[in-house]
C-alpha cells in the first residue's frame, strides 16, 4: 500500500472498539440534562421514561437550550404521565407556548392519555409498541427504547446520520443516503449499554463532530474516522439541492378594546397549528389582497390603521409574511360575519403571555400593539 493511500484509511475502520471509545469518553464528559441521572448513578438506577418521553418529544425541531426551562416547568406541574393526562388541553398548549410545531404538544397530550388511560401509566418498552403511541416516529420511539429500556437500537436523526457520515466517508447525499446512515448506525449499536451509546452519538454530534469545523484533535473516535483520515469531514454529509421555501402573504388585524381586551380567534382543530390562537387574518396566499378587499373582510367595522413594516415567520414548508392592522374599538363592538364570531373571544392583554399562541402570533400581536 502506498503512503498517499494509507493515509487515506483510518488507523481502524469503525466497529466495536469506536463504541468501546465512545462509552468511555460519555462516561468521563457527558452533557448534565435534567433528564439524565446523574453521573455515577446511571449504571443503578434507569431514567424515568416519561422524562425521556417528554423531553424527546421536546426535542424534535428544538435545541437542547430552548427546551431545559419547558421541561423543568412541565415536570414541576405535571410529574408524572397520570397528571399530564389529566390537565387540561388548554393549558398544555399555554405551557408549550414559544416552543413551536404545536401538533407535538397536541399529540404529547394524547400521548398521555393513552399511556395514562391504555397502558395503565406505564410506557410500552419495545420500539415496536413505542412507534405505535401518538406523535412518536421512528427516532422518538427508538430513542426511548434504547434510554430508558436498554433496547440494542440506535435513534438516528440529524446529529447522529452527519457522525456516520463522516466514520464511514459516505459520500451518497442526503437525503437519499437516509436508509444507508441508519443501517452503517445499526452495525455499531451495542447490545450492552445501548442507550449510553445513543446519548453518547448525540454529545459527540452536538459537541464535538459539529456541522461546522469539527474539533476532531479532541474527538474520541478520530483513529476510526474515515472522513477525518482524508480530510473531508468538513464536506460531509453531502446534501441534494433543496428547493427554496415558498413565500405566503396575508393581512392580520389587532383589535385592542378600549379596556385593554384583544380579539382573537381558535384556528380550526386539523392542519397548521391546530387549535392554537391566532388574531383574525386573511387567508394566507401567493398574493398579497388589495387593502380595501382585505378590509372588507375585516372582523370588525372601525378605523383600522396600517402598521408600518412586515413581521415574517418561517414554517417548515413556507415562509410567511404579514402586514398587520391595529384598530381601537369600543367595548361594545359587534364582530363581522367575517371574523367567524363563534370562534372568537376577547383576551386581557395581561393574559396574553399564559395564552396558547404561537410564535408567529405574539410576533404579530407585539408588533401591533407597539405604540408608535
Ligand atoms: Fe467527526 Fe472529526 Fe470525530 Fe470524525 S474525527 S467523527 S469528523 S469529530
């Protein structure tokens, strides 16, 4: 063999002796997360499952930063599974307001009631019967499996696929390469200790083998890195083009009554935050409606004044972009057929934080309601 192609090998290729590696360097540098044990008693004494439920769900789309205050502030209410089941909607949805994709926090409290009401509040242990459970996919239930029940399977989401990617130099893009990364990722899972090997993946790919300029110098496993061995890490993983976001207009309206009260609206049960509050807008489309068609369609006759500026929001799917109106009513305006009055209610502006409305929302009302 050549020096040129040696060098381009790792001193070993990825195996049992990377997960030996990696167990030792998460037993000395672990993240602290409220809902890990703590060092030293990991190997007595197994996580709670609900902790590991609700904090993976809180997880998804989310940082680990963002989501430490909502999972300390859920569990201090509802501490366990029973409790969460039987709070009510409303205020599961307030308490989850700010952490974005509300269907989670409506399919964390069904989730609740069937582990609560069906399962006797005990969480099912496989991946199998934890994939089954409202609002858990593929990498939530294999998640859980493997922390809280030991399950030899490995959860592979974003962090974990860019690790294999780079142990194994695949040079397929994503996200074709999805089913290629989980099995690579399933060849190193243990049978022993499989859920430190999957918490251990995820510190690596949030500490260390980061998007960005990995710190490999200071990694556990850069003698089994593939990438690292012919200094590609940077360019992995290897992504498919992806087409830009759409763009979506509309036209909120901000009512303020004269003793402080904002109108706003439930949004429908089913699709884009279902359930939520929002403040009446237009639909949201390609194009912006002519003002005086949108003020037609207005949820109350008054003197409504265009705010100066946008506010934007970012959805999965589009971006959204609002221009918003303010009016100040009497307290006894009549809504319009428009506003869909059974839908409606006013809210004391004080109130306004504890509200289950989502980001996009307070944006809007925070804009409107600036006084200029
Ligand atoms: Fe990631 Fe570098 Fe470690 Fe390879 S050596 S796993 S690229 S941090």
């Amino acid at each position: 063999m050549t020096a040129v192609a040696r060098k381009q090998l790792p001193l070993r290729p990825a195996g049992p002796d990377t997960v030996d590696a990696l167990l030792a360097w998460y037993d000395e540098e672990r993240r602290d997360l409220p809902w890990r044990p703590k060092p030293g008693r990991a190997k007595h004494r197994r996580p709670d499952p609900y902790g590991v439920w609700l904090s993976e769900i809180m997880l998804q789309q989310t940082t680990v930063k963002a989501v430490i205050p909502y999972y300390l502030r859920f569990l201090t209410r509802w501490p366990t599974v029973e409790a969460l089941a039987a709070a009510s909607l409303d205020d599961v949805l307030a308490a989850w307001a700010g952490l974005g994709y509300y269907s989670r926090a409506r399919n964390l409290y069904k989730c609740a009631q069937v582990v609560a009401y069906a399962h006797a509040g005990r969480f099912p242990e496989t991946e199998t019967e934890l994939e089954r459970l409202p609002g858990v996919g593929p990498y939530t239930a294999a998640a859980i499996a493997a922390i809280a029940f030991n399950e030899p399977v490995t959860p592979v989401d974003g962090n974990v696929e860019r690790v294999v990617a780079r142990l194994f130099a695949v040079r397929q893009p994503l996200p074709g390469a999805k089913r290629e990364l989980k099995r690579l990722a399933g060849t190193l899972t243990p049978a022993e200790r499989p859920g430190d090997f999957a918490q251990a993946m995820m510190d690596l790919g949030a500490g260390i083998c980061t998007p960005r300029r990995p710190s490999c110098l200071v990694c556990p496993v850069q003698t089994d890195c593939a990438a690292n061995a012919r200094g590609i890490q940077e360019e992995l993983p290897l992504r498919a083009v992806r087409a830009e976001r759409p763009l979506r207009v509309g036209i909120a309206f901000v009512a303020l009554r004269e003793d402080g009260y904002v109108l706003v609206r439930r949004r429908p049960e089913a699709g884009l935050l279902g359930g939520m509050l929002e403040v009446p807008t237009t639909a949201w489309n390609d194009l912006m409606p002519p003002a005086r068609e949108a003020l037609r369609a207005a949820p109350l006759k008054a003197d409504w004044w265009q705010v100066p500026g946008t506010v934007s929001h970012t959805f999965t799917h589009f971006k959204l972009e609002l221009i918003v109106y303010r009016a100040l009513v009497a307290t006894d305006a009549t809504l319009t057929f428009w506003a869909e009055p059974d839908r409606c209610r006013w809210l004391a502006r004080r109130d306004l934080a504890s509200s289950a409305l989502p980001s996009v929302m307070r944006k809007v009302i925070a804009h409107g309601l600036t006084e200029r």
